[in-house]
C-alpha cells in the first residue's frame, strides 16, 4: 500500500521537481496577481489576452512533456503527437458546443449550427452523451488513449521503430486529419467546431474564466510533470531507457518491451489529450489543422531546441519557440518559419542537448570549483 | 470407475498441482538436452545434427573455428532463432521450442553476448538492478522499490565482479574487461541456472583474463556454465570437458588433453593455429 503511494510522489523529493515546481506556481501566482491587482493602464498589466496566450504557451508546454517523454526516455520518434492533442481537442470541442444549446445561429436546441446546416436531423451516435461534463472529460483521456492504444499494440508487436515509426506515425496524423475534413465525418468539416459558449456554466468570454483556464493548464502541467517524473525515476524508467539504449539487451533480462513502449505511449498520448482539452477552450476553436503534420514536426523541434530527456527542458523548449513565434509572427510573418529553421540548425550544431543540456553543464562547472564533491570523485 | 478410483486416491499428487519451487527438473542429470538439431539459412546448413548434452553444474568449454555454428546453437537455445528440425529441452520439463525469448530467460538461461552491450546511460549499480530476478510485468515494474536485501545482493554481485568502486558510475565509462564482468554480473543477477557465455575474454588484457578465468571457475557447480571461446589459452585454464564444433555438429568431445590430440580436430582446428 504504502509503496504504490510513494512512487507517484517521489519526483516531491527530487530538487529538480522542486524547483520546476516552484518556478511554475510562483509564475501563476505573479500573472494572476498582475492581472487582477494592477490597474488597467499601468505598465505591469496583464491583459486578459496575454493571459490566454500564456495559457496556450502551457498546454503547448504539456504536449511537449508527453513528447519528451516517448522521445526522451523511449527512444520514440513519434511525428504524431499532434493527432492525440487534437484528438483531446475535439473531446473538449464537442462538449462545448452541446453547451452552446438552442443559442445557436439555427436555435435548434440539441443539433450544433454545422448539423443544422448539412440538413442532419439527428445527432450521430458518436456525439452522444458529449453534453455531460464527466462523459466528455474522460473521452479526453479515452479517445487518444485508445488510438495509440491500438496503433502502438499493432506497431511495438511487430517490432516497428526508428525512422519506420516515425513515419506511420507522421501517416497517422495526415490520415486522421484528412478525414476530419470531410463534412461526412460529423466534424464540422474544415470549419471545426468553434462559437463557443460556457464551460461547466462559466461564460468563456470572461475575463475571470479565462483566468481559471489558465491556473487550471498550470496546474494540469505540473501534474502531467509530476506524473512523467514518477515514471521515469521507477525502475519502470530505467526499463525504458534500457529499451532506448539496446532494447536487444533488455528483452534478453526478461523485460516485455513491446509492453513497456505501449504503456509509456499511451500515457503519453493521454497527456497530449489533455493538453489539448485545455488548449481548445482558450483559442475558442477546434479544426482539423491541428491534425497537421507541420504541427506535429513543430513539436519535436520544441522539445529538441529545450533538450531531450530532461522534461523540464521541453517546457522551457515549447515557450520559447512560442514566444519567438507569437513575436515574429507579429513583425515580420513571412521570417518565422526561417527563423525556426535557422534556430534548429544552431541548436543541433552549438547546443546538442539543448537549452537544458546548457543549464546543466553550468551546474557540473559549479561542481567541479566545489571542493567536497571533488574529493568524492577522486576517492 | 477404476479409473474414477485412480483419480480420487488421496495420496496421488498431479505433475500440475506439484509445488513449482524449482521449476528445472534435473533429477535425471542433464540441465540441457539438444537432440538431432537442423537449422538452415537460405539452403546453409549452420547447424547440422547436433547432439549436445550438459549435466547440472558443469562448466564446459565449446570450441570451433569460425562458421561452426557456436552462435546459432546459442540462439536457438535462447529461442532466438527456431530450428527446423529437432529436441531443445531444458532439464526434462521444459521444452525449449515451444517458448518464447523472455520466458526462456526468465526460466534461468541468461547469456552473455559477443560484444559487450551494457546500458551505457544508467550506472553500474543500476545495470545490476534491472538485471535482478523480479517480477518484471509493468506495474510491478512502475511501482518496484529497492528494499535493502536487492541492495546487498547487488552489492555481493559486485563484489564478485570487483567493480565495487564504480558502483555509481556511468556503466558508459568502464573499459572494455570491465564492461564484459559487468555483463557477467548481469547475468548472476538472474540468478540463472544455465549461464551461456560468448567469447568472453576477445580483446582483454593477459591480467584481465585470468581475472575472467577465476570469476567463470568460481561460478561452476552453483551454475551450469557454457563458454564458447576462440582463444586457446584461456579454454585449457578453465576448462574440464570441452566440446569442439564443426560444420554445425559436435566432432569430439573430451577433456582439454583428449580433444587436443584427437587427429580429426588438429586437422580441422588447432592445426590452422599451429
């Protein structure tokens, strides 16, 4: 009993998770305080936009962890993530617009607009039960989790990985998002589902629900940190990194490796579904763009520039390519994807580890001029 | 009814209700039995007809020059590599065809491949600990925590593999003598029955070989241990009966002196060295 309780809450223990940590909640506190204590027209403000685009910034942080975490520690190239993100995306999307009701364009008081407008008369069956808060929020976790629940029994079984993974996983998220944009699909076609209303009876026009929606991500991506920390400090972690490492080897110690791939998949799938739940109430749109194998590519690019195998370096990854997006993007919009691209090549030649990789070959210098720990190493 | 009675005596115990404490049934002797094994690739013959049999606690030494077969016959009993033809049996009741790779571990076979592959990224100490007999399912795997008897067992096999003061190194840094123990350690972790070790000593120093030689010698009669070796020398330090393999099929069989002068094997073998 005791011991099923302690390994989820060890990472409390660790002084990286600990900082982490505390970085993050002093960051929400600080941008809640700016936002509701500082008058309007002083310079220290936070906008109620601003505070919607950190929140992005977090969900875009989550999704990176989930990526680190296949990538980092299983060796797992997966260019699809994306497809989970949108996936926990249209769970939540769908919820939304069953809340929306009859005060829709077409007033019908079950049929979202787009139904109305393709003549449906009735709701699919897979919308159903999307109008209850608790159904909606566990298909955020079920509906990705079971796609790569499939996807990766039938991948890790046959023993695909490597480049031939990452390019069924790229297949996949195409896949997915040219379905999603045929109409047929019953959802909402290339417009997505979007206009949307309340969430869980709070008006998501307001400044305040757009301020729980961003503590809400923070406090989602700490857990989801929490989480991938507790699995990759169990020896389940140390499993994984062997299976990354010589997965030969680690078959040969008794290690079901296909199995340890598809549970850390599916976890990791999950948590791209939840920030993906987080992300869509806060752009107020859901479409199949997300589904996009650019996007897909992009997040892999977050975590590489942060640093692979950290987690903390995913996240410092994901809002810093973010940033320099919304700003460049902003001035010169046709740079951005050769800013991204000359940022990528940089990284990789002057930084393989990354930013993280950066921070802590300050710390081993800081080590080494310390006397004690060099004494230890020499004894 | 009589076969009712048989059924009901109450003294009868079934094969399947019997305790499990040592699953390997080596009451008659051998721990491995290979019978009139083929295998072959794409019309090669690796392995032609071979009979092998090794007795519980034996260290025995099989050599062959290059293409004999050494590796294959090592695959198909780790269940690697199925053959075509043949009987794989591991004591008298399991049979080794029918299972798969990890169960064949799990059941007591560990090996140590030709090249030294140990988890670079994780240390010593940790090396040590995936490779300890566990249960290795996921959530037991998620949830496991070191209690102080895997410590000491972990540091007893570091002990015996001498690689007490790299504990909590990186398992990247060590030499290539000490990546080889730090397999060997591995595979004692197992606690194994049968242990099955590729050329341990290629590329190792003179000291770092008769440090292998002591650790092999020292590990027979609690384990069965099968060496298969290229390197003359160190075979006639460790071995007491060594099995010579060539084309896929035992040529002779005998202690290091017997084999040694057996005229088919000079010509085959130690003659190409001479």
């Amino acid at each position: 009993m005791a011991s099923s309780q302690t390994w989820l809450l060890r990472p409390l223990q660790e002084r990286s998770t600990q900082i982490f940590l505390g970085v993050l909640f002093s960051a929400l506190i600080v941008v809640t305080f700016l936002h509701l204590f500082m008058p309007q027209d002083s310079a220290l403000h936070v906008s109620a936009y601003t505070v919607t685009l950190l929140g992005k910034y977090l969900c875009y942080a989550l999704l990176a962890v989930a990526v680190d975490l296949v990538w980092g520690y299983l060796g797992i190239l997966s260019l699809g993530h994306g497809a989970f993100f949108a996936l926990g995306g249209y769970a939540m999307g769908m919820y939304l617009m069953r809340q929306i009701g009859d005060r829709g364009t077409y007033g019908d008081p079950v049929l979202p607009d787009f139904m109305v407008f393709l003549n449906w008369d009735s709701l699919p069956w897979y919308w159903q039960g999307f109008d209850m808060a608790w159904f909606a929020f566990i298909m955020v976790l079920l509906a990705p989790g079971l796609l790569a629940l499939v996807f990766g029994f039938l991948a890790f079984r046959s023993r695909v990985t490597g480049v031939y993974l990452s390019i069924i996983t790229q297949a996949l998220t195409f896949a997915l998002m040219l379905a999603f944009f045929r109409n047929e699909m019953g959802f909402g076609g290339n417009n997505g589902l979007t206009d949307f209303r309340d969430i869980l009876g709070f008006n998501l026009r307001t400044d305040a629900t757009r301020l729980g929606l961003f503590i809400a991500t923070g406090i989602a991506l700490a857990i989801g940190y929490i989480i991938c920390r507790a699995i990759v400090t169990s020896k389940l972690g140390r499993v994984s990194i062997a299976c990354r490492d010589a997965e030969a080897r680690t078959r040969f110690l008794g290690y079901r490796v296909e199995r340890v791939q598809l549970f850390v998949f599916v976890v990791s799938a999950m948590l791209a579904g939840v920030a993906g739940a987080l992300y869509v109430p806060q752009v107020g749109i859901i479409n199949p763009s997300e589904f996009s194998p650019l996007f897909s590519i992009e997040i892999v690019v977050w975590v590489a520039l942060g640093g692979r195998a950290t987690l903390y370096g995913a996240v410092i990854g994901a809002i810093l390519v973010n940033y320099a997006k919304t700003v460049f993007t902003g001035v010169m919009p046709d740079a951005w994807l050769f800013a991204l691209g000359a940022l990528f090549v940089l990284v990789t030649v002057f930084l393989p580890k990354g930013i993280a990789g950066l921070l802590q070959k300050r710390k081993k210098a800081q080590d080494d001029d310390d006397p004690a720990t060099a004494q230890e190493a020499t004894a | 009814m009589s076969m009712f009675e048989q059924l009901a005596k109450r003294d009868q115990v079934f094969e399947f209700l019997a305790p499990a404490a040592s699953p390997v049934d080596v009451r008659h002797g051998p721990i491995l039995y290979l019978e009139d094994v083929n295998v072959s690739f794409d019309g090669f013959k690796a392995i032609n007809n071979l009979n092998l049999t090794i007795d519980d606690g034996e260290l025995r030494c099989i050599i062959g020059p290059n293409g004999a077969g050494k590796t294959t016959m090592m695959d198909i009993i780790t269940g690697k590599t199925r053959p075509d033809t043949g009987s794989v049996w591991f004591g008298s009741r399991h049979n080794l065809l029918t299972m798969t790779e990890p169960d064949i571990a799990s059941l007591g076979i560990g090996r140590k491949f030709q090249k030294p592959t140990v988890f670079e990224a994780l240390t010593v100490f940790e090396n040590l600990e995936l490779a300890m007999a566990a249960d290795k399912r996921i959530f037991p795997t998620l949830t496991a925590i070191m209690k102080p008897e895997y410590r000491d067992r972990i540091d007893e096999v570091l002990e015996m593999i001498k690689l007490k003061t790299l504990r909590d190194k990186p398992a990247g840094i060590l030499s290539h003598g000490q990546k080889q123990w730090l397999e060997i350690g591995m595979l004692l972790m197992q606690k194994p029955r049968l242990l099955l070790v590729d050329e341990p000593v290629a590329g190792m120093t003179e000291q770092e070989m008769e440090r292998t030689a002591e650790l092999l010698t020292s590990l027979a009669g609690k384990q069965s241990v099968v060496v298969v070796e290229h390197d003359m020398g160190f075979v006639r330090s460790i071995a007491r009966q060594v099995t010579v393999l060539h084309q896929g099929s035992v040529l002779a069989e005998g202690t290091m002196d017997q084999v040694s002068n057996d005229p088919e094997v000079i010509k085959v073998y130690l003659g190409e060295e001479a």
